[in-house]
C-alpha cells in the first residue's frame, strides 16, 4: 500500500463535480499539472469563490490514492490565475 505524503501540485482546473443536493456538502476539482491529474476534494464546502474550470492553482497537502485516482482532502490552495488571463512567460 502506497502511503499518503505532503505534496504541492501546480496546474489548472481541468473539471469540477457538481454533487447533487441530497449529497453531502463538498467541492471537488480534477487539476491537471502536465504530468497527470489529482482530484482535490474539500469536505463542507460547496464552492470555493475564484475556483473553477481553467483556473490555475498550486494545491499543497497530504496526496492519498482513492480507487486508481490521486486525491487530496481539504488541501491549502492558492489562485494563481484566472480563465482567460495569460500565463506568465
């Protein structure tokens, strides 16, 4: 078994899941960075202000596998750039 480590992933929001409403209360975001994709998850939200398809971000946190999938719960983020802006060269 893979054990669970502190990690920073830099990338873009590639997807998000919208719940249904008889779920329980989470937001979750596929963020791709190059290499691969990991699904960040924050448990009691149902929307992060700024966050959303296209929006660049840096994620740190504690990298879990769930399934075949990477996934951190509740990661410290940071917006980096919004949809349509330009990345710096």
């Amino acid at each position: 078994m893979e054990r669970r480590r502190e990690v920073r992933v830099t990338g873009f929001v590639s997807s998000m899941v919208i719940p249904p409403t008889s779920a329980p209360q989470s937001f979750e975001i596929d963020v791709f960075d190059g290499t691969g994709t990991v699904t960040a998850i924050w448990l009691g939200q149902s929307r992060i202000p700024g966050v959303g398809p296209g929006t660049r971000l840096v994620l740190e946190g504690v990298a879990a596998r769930r399934g075949h999938h990477k996934v951190m719960y509740n990661p410290r983020y940071e917006i980096t750039g919004l949809p349509g802006e330009e990345e710096d060269a």
